[in-house]
C-alpha cells in the first residue's frame, strides 16, 4: 500500500500508521513546528506548494515503496499556516524487520525534504519573517 498526499488539511499521523500496520515494523517520523530556528524564536510557518507538489510526492512516495524490503508506506505534507507544535509532515514505512524500517524512512523524509516543490514562510516572534526554499 502506498499512500501520498499534500493536504491544507490537519494531519493524523496515527491515521496513516494504520494504512501501513500489517508488518513486523513499522517506523513513524512527525515532523512538527518547532518554536525556533538558528536562535530565534519563531511564532508560526506558512507552507505553500507549487502545484506540481502531489504528483512530486506521488512520485516520491513510488519509489520508497518499490526498494526491496518495503512492504507499505504513507507520506503526507501540511500546506497553509501552522503554529508552533502543528505536525508539518508525516511519514511512515514497514518493513518486516527494524533497521530497514528505519533506514527506508529516514531516506524518504531526506529525499521529500529535497526534493518536494514546497517553501515555507518563517514568521518570528520579534515580527520579522523569512521564506526557506523547498523544505
């Protein structure tokens, strides 16, 4: 089972550890808003996709579930504003055995954050902001 989205939607990251639940592991990153970044303080992020976005993550999510040992995964990327402990991104991989979970998950978050059309817009607490580039 493969499962992708790119939603303005609040995202469940237990939702989608259930599509993925029939194997021996199952590994879950919750990427969430944190409330700083390089030292200051920041208030909320304002992610914005290009169109392209969902077939990209499609695209993506294909891939990690064609590598030898996956036996499903789901990946999902919130667009829209987000305040400080919103979960931003969640992906989850199984496997039959842990490492692979692991390593199969931790190369799907890296390849989404490098390679998924999306940008987000750092507001801070002193008012100032910042756009960072494709995730």
């Amino acid at each position: 089972m493969v499962t992708s989205l790119v939603t303005s939607d609040v995202l469940d990251p237990a939702a989608l550890e259930s599509s993925c639940a029939a194997a021996g592991a199952v590994v879950t990153f919750v990427g969430r808003v944190r409330d700083h970044d390089g030292g200051r303080s920041v208030q909320s992020l304002e992610y914005s996709a290009h169109p392209s976005a969902p077939d990209v993550l499609q695209q993506i999510a294909a891939a990690c579930a064609a590598e030898e040992e996956v036996l499903a995964l789901a990946v999902a990327h919130r667009t829209g504003s987000l305040v400080v402990g919103d979960v931003a991104l969640v992906a989850v991989v199984a496997t039959a055995h842990r490492a692979a979970a692991f390593a199969h998950c931790a190369r799907m978050v890296e390849q989404v954050k490098h390679e998924l059309p999306m940008w987000k817009r750092q507001v801070f607490a002193d008012g100032s902001d910042e756009w960072v580039g494709s995730c």
